[in-house]
C-alpha cells in the first residue's frame, strides 16, 4: 500500500536523522576528551619537568628534611597528573567505542557511470518461440520479444507464472557477448557468494576500488564485506549487481532484486536503477521499484506475455522533443 510504504520510509530516514544527531554529538564528546586528554598529558609533562628540575637544582644548603618534603611533593603532583591522563584516556576510549555506527552514506549519481558507453547494436536480445516449457510443461506460448537498448521493463505475473525461466530463456538469447548483460537470479549459492568473494578481492587495487564505489554507493561497508568470509544473501546480491555496474555493462536482468534487502537497501537500488543509463529488464512485485525505473510492463497471464507501454522512455522523449524543434 502506497501509505504503509510511504510511512516506512519516513520512518527510515526519522531514524537515521536521529542516528546521526547522537553520532554528532559522540564525536563532540570524543573531541572535548581528545582536547582534556592533551591538556592533561601537557600537565603531566611539565609536573615531570619540575620534578626533574627541583632534583638537579638542590643546592648544597639545603636540608636533607625539606629536600624530601619538596620531592615527596612534586611525587605526588606528578602522581595525580598521571592518574589524571589515565582516567582521561580511558573516558576516550569508551566514548570511541560508544560511537553508533552508520552506514556508508555515498550517493549515487551520474558520475559513477562516466565512462558507460551506449550498447552498439540496438537489440541486445530477442526472443521467437512457439512455447516455453519447464520439466516438460508448457509454461508459455507464442512468445515473441525483444529486449532493446532503450529498454526499461517490468515483468510482472503471480508466483509460478514463468517470469524466472522466461528470463533465463531471454538471457540465452542475448545477441552478443554475454559479459555485456549482467543477470542477478533470485538466489546465490553458498559457492557463487564465496566466488564472488575471492574475484573482488583478487582484482586489480584500481579496479577493486571501483567496484568498492559501488559496493558502498549500495550500503555495504567494503572493509567489512572483503574481511568477511562469506557475504550475506544480501551483501552477495548487492556484490553481483555490483560487478556489472561497475564494468558498465549494456543491460541489466534482474529477477526479483528486493529479495533479503531492507528499506534502506531497495531505496539505494532504486537510486541505482534510476541513474543507470542502459537498458533494463527486471521481475518484481515491488510496484513502487518497477514504476520508478522502467516504461514498459510485459505481463504474464494465461501463458501469454502483454506487452504495454507504461511511458515513454528517456530517448524517446528526447526523440520527441528533437522532431518538435
């Protein structure tokens, strides 16, 4: 329901807003005990000062009673000092570790698609069928798409109506190389998510740092997700669509793309959907997410696949606009 999605996400950024006011005012905290922890040690520096000073500037006169009640004096100042940075380093050390931690908050915008190159072939897929079966049962009939480099579409349909297997048919007919299309399943297995793992980690220093961009413009820590020894279904999810950003692939298939994310996660999806400038083709029952970023609905229904025109894409109204000057 639009409310309850609307509610949730207020709510999201009420505590995150909240989150990063206490975060503020802990690291005021942590730099007001930063300042009194180098203050005390200038005080501990100088009470040692002192001391040494009185110790080589006793004079011949002076008695053996007041030599020892001055240096039983200046033992005790600078005893107290010491107690004083320690009581101060440790309030430091606790205020640090009393920091709420939040995710990494980096936008995702253009400029992380700089070098995107438009696909050279305006149809990066098509597909011409009398049927599509699974295990031997028809699923769908006369199927006859195309997937073009404009393209932004919503497949829709009730569970066990064919959207994975007709993605995965699609996907197979990609004309082209394969490495121009990202496709992100439903699910990663255990060997896949460490897989995915390994390849970050043993990538180029610059590229990694690309593809880690892009892992904290989605919301992942990349220290934390690199010293991991396996994703999470999530973080794996996000990795996965991760690498075909950051290789700025012509397309993008995805099949359910929400599953084991939370709100935060699907708004910076969402974000990342909007700003990518190739073509789309993404299964969901998130109608919010599949209004945002796509033109096109095919849906499934009675083993057939509608096709409809939601709105006009972002070429096509430039198009448009172009014809009217």
């Amino acid at each position: 329901k639009p409310l309850s999605y609307s509610l949730a996400v207020h709510e999201w950024h009420r505590k995150r807003r909240e989150l990063e006011r206490e975060r503020d005012e802990r690291q005021a905290q942590v730099r007001r005990l930063e300042r009194q922890l180098n203050d005390r040690r200038r005080e501990q520096r100088a009470a040692e000062q002192q001391r040494s000073t009185r110790h080589r500037s006793r004079g011949r006169s002076d008695s053996d009673s007041r030599s020892i009640g001055a240096q039983t004096l200046a033992d005790w100042a600078e005893s107290k000092q010491s107690r004083k940075v320690e009581v101060s380093r440790n309030a430091l050390q606790r205020a640090r570790e009393s920091l709420p931690h939040i995710d990494p908050e980096i936008e995702i915008g253009r400029s992380l698609f700089a070098h995107w190159q438009p696909a050279r072939r305006q149809v990066l897929a098509r597909l011409d069928t009398p049927q599509i079966a699974y295990n031997e049962k028809q699923i769908l009939q006369d199927v006859h798409l195309q997937w073009r480099a404009d393209d932004r579409i919503a497949l829709t349909g009730p569970n066990g109506c064919g959207k994975s297997t007709l993605l995965r048919h699609l996907s197979e007919c990609v004309d082209g190389s394969r490495d121009s299309i990202l496709v992100l399943p439903q699910e990663l297995s255990s060997d896949e998510r460490q897989n995915d793992l390994r390849h970050a980690r043993s990538m180029d220093r610059q590229l990694r740092g690309r593809l880690m961009q892009w892992i904290a413009a989605l919301g992942v820590d990349p220290n934390r997700l690199l010293a991991s020894s396996e994703p999470s279904a999530g973080e794996s999810r996000k990795l996965r669509l991760a690498f075909g950003l950051y290789r700025n692939v012509a397309g993008i298939i995805l099949d359910e793309p929400t599953n084991h994310l939370d709100l935060p996660s699907i708004e910076r999806l969402q974000n990342a959907l909007e700003v990518f400038p190739g073509a789309i083709l993404i299964a969901t029952h998130d109608e919010f997410l599949a209004r945002a970023v796509t033109h096109t609905s095919w849906t499934i229904s009675d083993r057939r696949v509608d096709v409809r025109t939601l709105h006009l894409s972002t070429l096509e109204r430039a198009a448009q606009m172009q014809d009217r000057v």
